[in-house]
C-alpha cells in the first residue's frame, strides 16, 4: 500500500512540477558552471548506497569543503541555490529517486556513511525501511542550516546534539506507522514550505 502512494504521489508531484523545473533548471547553468542536479552517496535500506539527487545549490566542488552547510554565512551556495533551498525546491529531484524505488515519500532521512558507521547498534534500526524525502526529523529541524550557523563547531554540534535527536524522532514514527501518520507528516511538510 505504501510503495503504491509513494508511485502515485511521485508521479503527480513530477508532472505537476515539470514548468517550474525546467525554469530551475535554466536559472541554475545561467548563473554558475556544472549541471543541473547534484548526486550524493547516500545509505539507505538495509545499509545499501545509492545517489540522491537535489537540484544543484552550491558551486561545483563545494563538497570538498566540508558536507556541513550553515546558512547565510556559506559562501558556497549560490544565489539560486538559496532561493532553493528557502523553499526546498532542491529536494524535488528526490521524487526520481521514489520511483526507482530507492527512497519513499515519508522515512528517516537518508545520511552519508560517515555519520552512520557513527550510529549505534540500536540506531541501525532505523535502516530497516526505506529512506525518505520527510519525515518527523525534517519537520524539527526544518531551518536546520540556520542552527547550525549560530555554532562555533557545526560538524560537531550535527553529530552530538543533532543527530541524536533525528535518531529518536525516527524511531518515534518507526514505533507506529501507518498512512494517516503519513499523510500528517506530507501537510506539515507543505505547510511549513508555503510559511518559509
């Protein structure tokens, strides 16, 4: 039932979306050099990698500098990239990954392998589903960046107070799942995007 929605939901959520992608897309190789979308190792069920995409919002090479972003401050978005980002139309291209059946609509966030191998046994659990594009997590730490911005170690804020604490939100929507909970976490979701 779920992987059912998650197909529909993608599909509308694309098509839907496909003229204001394509604007996007233009604005982002007009105002600075690389492709439109970024892809990212990602761990996702059972432990198996696979790429995330997200529309482009930082020069190329960026990563390299950190994988930590914290808002304003972060010389290495560009300008498109933080309109984008506001709204979290970089995340849009996550509804790709939905259809190959590598992410769901609503599921912990997928992490890097560095912050994983940080996890304990316990936390690994949380690996037992599909990734997804929202969850509770997201909806906590929805200016995320912005937090981040106001510590002096953001690396280690992210792994000791952050983290942690999307950890126990997932965990919390693990213990009772179910599509009403789903379809709650979706409008929260596109409430807090139209309030951003």
């Amino acid at each position: 039932m779920k992987r059912i929605f998650d197909i529909f939901f993608a599909l509308f959520v694309l098509i839907c979306f496909l003229p204001l992608g394509i604007v996007i897309s233009l604005w982002i190789v007009s105002e600075s050099r690389g492709g439109i979308f970024f892809a990212q190792n990602r761990v996702g069920k059972d432990g198996v990698a696979f790429r995330l995409l997200k529309f482009r919002s930082m020069y190329t090479h960026a990563e390299s500098q950190g994988r930590i972003t914290v808002g304003a401050r972060d010389s290495r978005i560009t300008k498109v990239g933080y309109f984008l980002r506001k709204y979290k139309l970089d995340e849009f291209p996550q509804f790709i990954n939905v259809l190959r059946g590598e992410m769901s609509i609503v599921g912990p966030r997928p992490e890097v392998q560095e912050y994983v191998d940080l996890y304990t046994e316990s936390q690994r659990k949380i690996l037992q589903v599909k990734p997804g594009i929202t969850d509770l997590a997201s909806l906590a730490y929805f200016h995320e960046n912005e937090l981040l911005a106001k510590s002096d170690n953001p690396q280690q804020t992210y792994i000791q107070e952050v983290m942690p604490e999307k950890i126990r939100l997932n965990e919390a929507y693990l213990a009772n799942p179910s599509i009403r909970q789903d379809l709650f976490i979706i409008g929260k979701t596109i409430a807090k995007i139209f309030r951003a």
